[in-house]
C-alpha cells in the first residue's frame, strides 16, 4: 500500500458526535482495515504523534488504539515503530460462504417442530396462566424480605440441587397436595419441567435406547429424547390413559417412558388405577424409569385431586417432574424432579458437574410463598377462575356447534380440545385464527406417527370472558367458509 493510500485510509474525518468515542472508530477502522487485507502484513503504521497530529485526535488516544491492537494481536511494535502482523488470509468468496448450507447435527433436523412462536397475550393459547391474577404485592414481599435479610449470601453459587429451604417446603407441599412421597434430599431443583426432561435423558439413558412416549403427547418430551439420540416410539391414549399392555413390553423394552397420568396432555385423560399399577410392576420388572410429568394437575375442578403415581409404590420406578410454569408464570422458570431414593447417591457426582444452583434468591422467595400459604391461596382463587373461564368457553362452544360439540378434557388444567373432522386442516386453521389474534393449539401436532386426530386445543388460563366469546364466534365463521 502507498503511502498516499495509507494516508488516505486512516485519516478520513472521525466523527466527532457518533455514538462511539473517537478512541474506538480509530480502532475499529484500523482492524477492520486489517481483516479486509486493505492493510496487509508488513504495513507500518505511522509514528503515533503524527497519526494523532493528522487525524485530529490526542497522541494518547493513538497510543491506547496502538495498544489494544498490539494485544488483540494485530499490530507489533519495533524500534522503527508499529507494523501489522502476519494472520490467516480471510476467504474472498464470503457471499457463496454465507449462503452455503451449514453442516448440522442430524438430530436438529428432527426438532423442526410446529410449535409457533406468538405473543402469550394472544387469546386462546395453552399453557399461559392468568398473568394478571398473579398476586404481585405478596411475591414482592417475599422476594424483598429475602434480599432484606441475605443479599451477599444469594449472589454466589448455591447448591446445585437447590436451596435447601426450597427442597424442604417443595417436600412438605408435595407430601399434602400431591400424595408425593419424598424426602428433601430426593428433590432437585429446576429450570423448569423442560430441563428437568434433559436430565433425565442425560443421566439414565444411552443413544439407541427406547423411549416411550404418549400418542398425542407432550412435544417438550421428544425432544429431550431426540437430543439423547434415543428411539422414540410412541404409545397410544385412550380414555383411561396410556395403553401400554404386556405385548406392547415384549416388542420393544423401554428405557425409559414419558407419561402424564394425573392429566394427560393435550387430551385431558386420567390414567386409572389398574394402568398405573400395571405400569408401575412392568417397569421395575424390566428396569425401565418412568418420567411422571404432573401437568396441570392443581387445577381440579371435581371432586379431590388425583394423587400422583409415583406415590402408590414404593420403592418406585418413577422420577417425578413439575414447574411453576403454569401455577405461577412461566418466566419464573423453575422447576423440580423427585429422584427415587435409589438414585440419589449414585447420581449426585453427575449433578454437582451439570447443576450450578442458580435463581437462588427466586428460590428462596418461593419457599416463603409456600410456607405462608401464598401459593395455595392462589392456587384456590385460579381453580374458581378458571372453573368459570371453562364453564363460559363451553357454553359458548355449545351454543355456537350444538350440544353435542366433542370436547375433550376438562377435568384439570387450562385448556379443551375441540375434536375436528379428518376434512378439516387443523394447521391451516391454526394459521387464520393467529391472523385474527387467537393463537389455539393444532391438535395433530402433538402425534409422532402418521395417524393424527384433526383438532384444536383451545387454552382458557390467559384469556377473558370477552375473548373466549369473540374467538368462538371467529371459529364459527371459518367452519362456515366465511
């Protein structure tokens, strides 16, 4: 490069109000200079009270650039002064770079889901609470009494399971609610259900192992199971939960089997007492865990709640996992699982290495909320609120489709499956509905196998009276072809 050329490059005027100092674009227009090859290997920098003289700048401004550069490794100082460094030659053909396919692991291409990304605020979409009911004054309270009290003491790494105060309340609250039997060692706490699928994977599962998991079932659990390059095989649902019968154990033994028997998910089925007993003996007659996933099971809205599986047996197969995902708000992002006693010493060196013990303070607010008895006075008042939000959503679907509209669901959670005719593309309804503001749930998305049930899942939690009312009628006209 000539020295007129040189000249040229460096000293065109600095921007004396830009958003970046005058020490950082002289930076910034000497590297990138360097790795478009304009100044190439060997190119001596002029001597620093003159490159401040003739760019406009202080000489100790050009000395810090020189320096930065000196340490990112661009530039080497000599007695005769500053000249660029031998690198690498960046490729010229950057475009066909850009635009050629990228070498990805196999296993992404299978977690190319239909799961849409909206706003939660959009009307009729499963698995968002009620946000404006949440009781912001008490969770501040708890949150402020915790950084009142122990600040410094939160801001480091916690034990990786989690805080104990956290596991102890978490026990005690299972123990009462959810006929969980546990200890609080055997609790380990969370970024939600998701992570807690991942470890499960991770911790008792090889690639090639089979996974079991329900047809339709939960999307989150396939693809924990495909990240662990496991064999997905999915098991029907019928009325009375998974149908997993002696002949379905010798095709193909599981290593594992995902399940939601309290509240099966999307189509609201509870897995009877026979299954369950039936699943539990197979499954410790085979080796096999079972992954419990306890969906929306606090909200019940007839009779008592139904008591998970994992306390009918013990010792039990079954590793028990939960959020607060849904009982509180999802960006709280914490969860559990319920590890059998069995696996806690084995598995506690895997866990130190996986686990930091993060949201410490979160952690322990939300053990206050459960100790006060904030969280169960919350969870009753959304029970009545989403009793009635049901309620109102199938009077609606009733009045507008008839009496005899095939709903599925109902008994737990936030969300009714209204069943479509195979004439119907409930993707492509989806798709129109997002269009007009109400984001359902396509209900064949949630099946593996070719077979897939045409339907919507319609979520009540986060949707007022007026909404529900307006989405039906919005259905309506597209069933009509309007």
């Amino acid at each position: 490069m000539s020295d007129v050329e040189l000249h040229q490059l460096l000293l065109a005027p600095l921007e004396r109000k830009g958003e970046q100092t005058l020490q950082q674009q002289l930076f910034q227009r000497i590297k990138q200079a360097i790795l478009a090859g304009k100044l190439t290997a060997g190119t001596r920098l002029p001597a620093t009270r003159q490159l401040a003289l003739e760019v406009g700048v202080s000489r100790n401004t050009v000395i810090a650039v020189c320096a930065q550069l000196q340490a990112e490794g661009f530039l080497l100082s000599d007695r005769q002064g500053s000249h660029i460094t031998h690198m690498a030659q960046l490729p010229d053909d950057h475009a066909q770079y850009v635009s050629s396919e990228i070498a990805l692991s196999p296993r992404i291409a299978q977690l190319r889901s239909s799961h849409r990304t909206f706003s939660q605020e959009m009307a009729l979409r499963p698995g968002i609470p009620s946000l404006a009911h949440f009781p912001l004054a008490q969770w501040r309270r708890a949150l402020n009494r915790v950084m009142l009290h122990q600040p410094q003491q939160l801001l480091g790494y916690g034990d990786p399971l989690g805080e104990r105060t956290l596991r102890e309340a978490l026990a005690q609250h299972l123990a009462l609610a959810r006929g969980v039997r546990c200890t609080p060692e055997q609790i380990v706490i969370t970024e939600g259900a998701q992570q807690a699928l991942t470890l499960c994977v991770a911790l008792l599962s090889n690639p090639g192992d089979t996974g079991w998991v329900e047809e339709p079932g939960y999307r989150g659990a396939k693809a924990a199971m495909r990240l662990g390059d496991m064999r997905i095989e999915p098991v029907a649902v019928d009325a009375q939960g998974l149908v997993a019968g002696p002949e379905k154990w010798q095709q193909r033994t599981p290593r594992l089997i995902y399940t939601t028997p309290t509240h099966q998910y999307p189509t609201g089925a509870i897995m009877s007492a026979p299954r369950r007993l039936a699943l539990l003996a197979a499954a410790r007659e085979h080796q096999t865990w079972i992954i419990e996933d306890d969906y929306d099971s606090d909200f019940r809205y007839s009779g008592e709640p139904i008591a998970a599986m994992q306390g009918m047996m013990q010792p039990t197969p079954v590793i028990y996992i939960g959020s607060f995902s849904k009982t509180l708000f999802p960006a709280l992002r914490l969860g559990f699982m319920v590890m059998p006693a069995q696996l806690i010493a084995p598995l506690r060196p895997a866990l130190h290495e996986l686990l930091r013990g993060g949201n410490r303070p979160e952690q322990q607010a939300l053990a206050l909320f459960l100790r006060s008895g904030d969280f169960s006075r919350h969870l009753s008042k959304m029970r009545r609120l989403y009793r009635q939000r049901q309620a109102t959503l199938r009077q609606a679907l009733q009045h507008t489709f008839g009496m005899q509209v095939p709903l599925l669901g109902g008994d737990c959670g936030m969300h009714l499956v209204l069943s479509l005719t195979e004439e119907h593309n409930d993707m492509a309804m989806v798709d129109r509905l997002i269009q007009s503001g109400f984001a359902p749930g396509a209900l064949s998305g949630f099946y593996l196998g070719e077979q897939k049930q045409q339907g919507l899942v319609l979520g009540y939690g986060n949707t007022s009276t007026s909404q529900i009312m307006a989405g039906v009628a919005q259905l309506a006209r597209l069933l009509r072809g309007d």
